[in-house]
C-alpha cells in the first residue's frame, strides 16, 4: 500500500521511509475521521520543491474541509497528532492546517493548526495566506481528494503583493521578539528570517515562488555583496539546527531584513502600470 500511495501522489525519491509511512497512516486515518467533511489532503513546501532537508525541513500539510472541524473531528485528530508523536520523529516537524473550501483567501474564515511550535492543535483565524495556495497550485501533492491545482484558487498580483508584505513584517515582529534569546531556536528563527527574505525579494522581482535553497543561489549573484556573508551564514546555520545567537547575528538578520523590505518596496514601486 505505502509503494502504491508514493507512486500515485509523487513524494521526491529521497523521502525517508518513516515519513513515507506516517504519510500513508495520515491519510487513511485522517478520511475515516473527517468522513465527508474531508475535501483533500495536500503537501507543500520543501518537499513540493524537491528542497526536502531531514536535518531541518518541516513536513507542510494542509487539509482542506468542507465546514471548520465540529468538537468531534478537533478531538480526534488532536489525539491523533499527539499519540503518533510519540511513535514518529516526523510529527514534531509537521505544520499542519486546516483551511474550509472556497474561503482559502478569507481573513475571517476560521482555521485550526497542529505547529512545531505548539504541538497540539489550535483553533485560530485564517491568515488567508495566498503564498501557500500558489505552491499547492504550481506544484503541491496530492495525499487524498481532489487535484491539488483544482483546489487551488487564482491568486491576483495584488494580492501577492499584499502577502510578500506581510510576511516582511512577519518577520521583523519575529525577529524583535527574539532578540537577547540565546536557545537553539532562536538560532533557527535567526537563519531561517534571513533565508525567507531572499524568497520574498525573489518573488517581488519575478512574482513566482521558490525554494530557500533556490533564493539562496539566487541572492547570492543577485544583491550587494556586503550581504553576502549574512545570506551564506544563514544557510549554513540552518543545516546545524542549533547554535548561539550572537548580537551580531540578530544584527545582521534584523539589517537584512530591513534590506529587503526597502528593495521589495521598490520593486512593486518600479513595476507599477503608468
């Protein structure tokens, strides 16, 4: 079943087989839950790209339903999560939501999301982030249900304008709420809010999506070369997964981001019709 399951929703070769199984359980175990709420199972991020790190890559899901989980459906697959977690290295690197059908870019539609970050599920309101929708729409994988590029809605060019912008400010909130912390994950926040804004000047400059590794190469020709060291040192850090914040690295983020904030700006400026 699992080979059958790889070939028909076309992982990247290189997946580890525990994933490949935690994948299969998922989605059998998942549609027997939501019964005929469940609308489709799908895979994005690193793994969409070919990107797929097991030292550092998050597992990227997103479940889309018909209605937001009743009381029933939540339970459920929070005990799910947490009792595969304690069977599977790959649950803690799974970020996982679920989104209702049809109201993908709606901010006031309700959400519920299982985290690296919190480890249980959450109800919260929909960021309406059309970055993710993008991804599933040029290259998600389909787990179960309908097509990933049917289920994803057309995203306008203002609203990914509107998205690169947020995730700059994302970023900086991010960054200023780290800043004096010296844990492993603050490291991790500090590579990773520099490799996301090389994506982010990416897509400003070509309106597409790619990988981190992909804005890395891209960064690296591309900006002044006084950056250069900060974009290599994060890439670097990040496949060490843990470490010290210095002062100077929380600097160099903090720069960089800022960096790219007023170059992104003005490349939506410069690329305005007349």
């Amino acid at each position: 079943m699992a080979d059958i399951l790889k070939l028909e929703m076309n992982l990247p070769k290189n997946i580890p087989k525990d994933l490949s199984d935690l994948l299969d359980v998922m989605v059998t175990d998942f549609s027997a839950i939501l019964r005929a709420n469940l609308v489709g199972i799908y895979l994005w991020g690193s793994l969409t790209y070919e990107a797929f790190d097991e030292a550092c890559s998050d597992v990227d899901c997103i479940g889309v339903t018909r209605r937001d989980l009743d009381e029933r459906e939540f339970s459920e697959l929070d005990d799910w999560l947490r009792n595969k977690g304690e069977h599977n290295r790959w649950v803690q690197r799974i970020d996982m939501r679920f989104v209702v059908d049809q109201e993908f870019l709606d901010k006031s539609s309700r959400c519920c999301g299982f985290y690296p970050y919190t480890g249980r599920l959450v109800r919260h309101g929909s960021d309406g982030n059309p970055i993710i929708w993008m991804n599933i729409g040029s290259s998600g994988i389909t787990l179960w249900g309908k097509d990933a590029k049917l289920t994803a809605p057309q995203v306008s060019d203002q609203c990914l304008t509107d998205a690169l912008l947020l995730e700059l400010n994302y970023l900086k909130e991010d960054l200023a709420s780290k800043a004096g912390d010296r844990s492993d994950k603050a490291f991790v926040h500090n590579s990773y809010a520099v490799l996301t804004a090389c994506r982010i000047l990416y897509s400003a400059h070509h309106r597409a999506l790619v990988s981190k590794d992909q804005a890395y190469g891209w960064a690296i020709e591309t900006v002044s070369p006084i950056w250069r060291a900060t974009i290599h040192g994060a890439r670097e850090n990040r496949l060490k997964h843990r470490g010290l914040t210095t002062a100077e690295l929380e600097q160099d983020a903090q720069r960089f981001v800022d960096f790219v904030a007023r170059e992104v700006k003005r490349e939506l400026e410069r690329s305005k019709p007349d």
